[in-house]
C-alpha cells in the first residue's frame, strides 16, 4: 500500500503554518478488567497500515520540507508477556514508510517544540456520525488541544481523507479481491451444509469457520442469517431460529482481509429448491440486481441507481399483484440500492450523492421483503466503478437460482 503517496496528498490540502495530530485510539473499557476488541482510527489506519492502539501520527506542513514522525508504545516486557508483542521501531518504519518513529513519552515535548513555531492550524478527526455516539476519541483530543492552546485554529481533517477514500487504487482493489474470494468460499461451505432443521447460528458458524480458516482478519459486520420471516429483517442478527423446510434464508455477510471487507448477501432455499412463488420474487430481485450492473459507471450518481433499482422492483411486485402503483413499492423495498465500500462496510464520503468516480467500490444490493409471504430477497454484489462501466468484483459468487439448486443438489 503507498501510505506515502496519501500522506502526500494529504499534506498537499493541509494550510501553511498547520499540523495534523491523528490517533490511532485506545481500547475501549467494558468492565472489571474486560476492554472490546480494539478498532484502530480508520483513517489513521488509512495513512500507516498500523492498527495498534496508542499510537499517534504527525504531519507538520511549516516550512520548505513537511515533515511526518510517529509516534508508538515502547514494549514493555510485562505487557508483552501478557498481550502480546508491541510494534518495534524498525517494524513501523518498514509498515508506514516514516523515517521519523519515537516512543509516546516524546510526544509532548515534541508538542511544546511545534506549537512554539507559530502554528496557526491544528487538524484532527473530528468527525461524528450521529449525536447519541459515545464522544470519539480523536475529537476529545481535538477539544483538549483547542483548550490548551485557544489561540490556534482547530480545524477537521475527515472531509479530506474521505473524499481521498472514495476513490481504491490497485492494492487496495487487490485486497477487497481477496476478500470477496474468501466470501464466496465460505458461501460455498454453507449452501454444502444448508439443508432442514439446521439452525441459524449454525450457518453463520459455517461460514466464519471458513473466513478464519483461510486466514482472513475476520467478518466485515456481523453476520445476518435471517432465516424464513426473520429475512425480512433488514439487520437481523440474533441468528437463533430454525431454518425450516421450504424457508428461505438470507445470508448478508463478508470476510475482512488486510482491513479491506466485502459486503455481499446471497438468499438460498433451506431445501435446496425455490418454490414457485420465491423463483418469481427472486428473479424480480435478479433483474434488479442485473439492471443496475448495466448502468453503474464513472458520472453515475447513487441516486439514479436507485431510481432505476424501484423502477425494476415495482413493475415485478405489480405484476405480482403486492402493489397498484410504483410508489407504493416502498411497502417492500425500504433501503437505499448501494453504498461505498472499502476500510469500513459503509464507507466514509465526502458529500451526499456526488458523482461516483472510476475507482470508486460501491455495493448492488436489491431486495424485496415481503412480510405476508414470509420471503425476503436480497442479492448483494460489489462493483468497481470504471470509466464506461463497472466490473462486478463478486461475479464468480454465484447467483442464479438455477446454479444455486444445482450447487446444493451435489
């Protein structure tokens, strides 16, 4: 990955006489002596490759040459003997490709040097995504910055990182490859054990056996096994339940590698066979899906996929007789037909609706939830956005029913 290249970029947009401090975080205390598992800042992750808690980079643009150090934990024997190894100095300068690495106790001398070269912009991560979050732990450090030093401008980095994120280079469409390839394999271990009375939980623990098997970071989200009614549930994830005879199961799931996910969603039958009525709601879903390959391309905005995703889905649940006008397919059809796609599931965007860009990763995902039939159908694609076109990164993760069936009767 050239980190380099985006800190490049990145420096490129920062203001004269400025600073980005960006951490990577801390773990986050659940109980007693109980932390959650750690989740590097993204976009720290995104301008080092390092995912280790405490951690922080520096990107000083005052003067002819900027300058970029970081800064890590000092291994400590006993924690190392408990927790595991700790990055080494060397290690971090080969992953990051920064010169300039010095152990945490520097930070704050380092700190009191910068801040008394008359800086007049500090930048932080200071991006919130809804008001009942927890406070980030990049924007309590933006705040405590700004209340020691009140006379610098404090000013938030995230819009420039995510319009950088939008657009994938090679490694990192590389990377999200694998991911989709791992996916689909594990896909293929479900539908080999799918069959009646199995339980939810069971297809999920076939499909994250593999993912970890193969060597993956993980699952990308939780995974959904939403089987029977349950798959009319758009984020249904207590996977408890019994997958019956002649239900569907609707698998919304994907491996993580190297920090890069796949989202896909794939609707199997328990039995192995549509029946009729699941055979015509599922193609309407196909079609939809099939409909919007053919018009993703660079110049494209989400919201005429969408437009075009309704227009296909409505005419099939007119003809199915569910509804009498177009509009009213919402009754069905409740989300929106794509996101981005990269370091995080819904990945990070500039702007809302903007143009999508030839590299940009984005998600196919039609579906119908039909709550008097106990179906919901969605099938989940991942596309790389091209110039006249896309290529569906996930074409070999097979969907027609047809294939499906024939898999499953092996």
């Amino acid at each position: 990955m050239n980190y380099k290249g985006r800190r490049e970029q990145v420096l490129e947009q920062m203001e004269e006489r400025s600073m980005l401090v960006l951490f990577s975080g801390t773990e986050l205390h659940v109980s007693a002596d109980a932390y959650a598992p750690f989740e590097a800042n993204r976009n720290f992750f995104y301008l080092t490759g390092l995912r280790r808690e405490r951690m922080i980079l520096v990107m000083l643009k005052n003067g002819a040459v900027p300058k970029t150090m970081l800064f890590i934990e000092e291994a400590d024997p006993t924690a190392v003997r408990w927790t595991g190894k700790r990055v080494s100095v060397e290690e971090a300068k080969e992953i990051t490709g920064i010169e300039e690495v010095y152990y945490l106790d520097a930070f704050t001398g380092w700190v009191n040097r910068l801040m008394g070269a008359g800086l007049e912009t500090l930048y932080f991560d200071c991006n919130r995504y809804q008001w009942d979050d927890l406070p980030d732990y990049n924007a309590a450090k933006a705040r405590e910055f700004a209340a020691k030093y009140p006379g610098v401008r404090i000013r938030d980095i995230f819009p420039t990182l995510a319009k950088l994120r939008m657009v994938k280079d090679e490694d990192e469409v590389s990377v999200m490859r694998e991911a989709i390839n791992v996916t689909d394999k594990a896909l293929q271990n479900v539908m080999r054990h799918l069959e009646p009375g199995r339980k939810e939980y069971q297809v999920q623990a076939d499909f994250e056996y593999t993912v970890q098997f193969l060597g993956a970071d993980g699952t990308a989200f939780p995974t959904i096994a939403g089987s029977g009614s349950n798959g009319t549930m758009l984020h249904y994830e207590t996977n408890r339940d019994t997958c019956e005879d002649g239900a569907l199961v609707l698998l919304d799931l994907g491996a993580r590698v190297e920090g890069y996910c796949a989202d896909i969603t794939r609707t199997y039958p328990v039995n192995g066979k549509y029946s009729p009525r699941q055979r015509q709601v599922y193609d309407i879903v196909l079609k939809a899906n099939r409909e919007v390959v053919k018009a993703a391309k660079a110049g494209v905005r989400l919201s005429e996929l969408q437009k075009l995703c309704s227009d296909v889905l409505a005419q099939g649940c007119m003809e199915l007789g569910l509804i009498q006008k177009p509009e009213e397919v919402r009754k069905y059809y409740m989300h929106g037909v794509s996101h981005h796609l990269g370091i995080d599931v819904h990945d990070v965007t500039a702007g809302s609706d903007m143009l999508l860009s030839a590299g940009a990763v984005i998600t196919n995902e039609p579906g119908l939830y039909i709550d008097e039939w106990e179906i919901g159908i969605r099938i989940e694609d991942d596309l790389l956005i091209q110039e006249n076109g896309c290529e569906v990164l996930s074409e070999a993760i097979i969907r027609d029913p047809d294939e499906i069936e024939a898999f499953m009767r092996q």
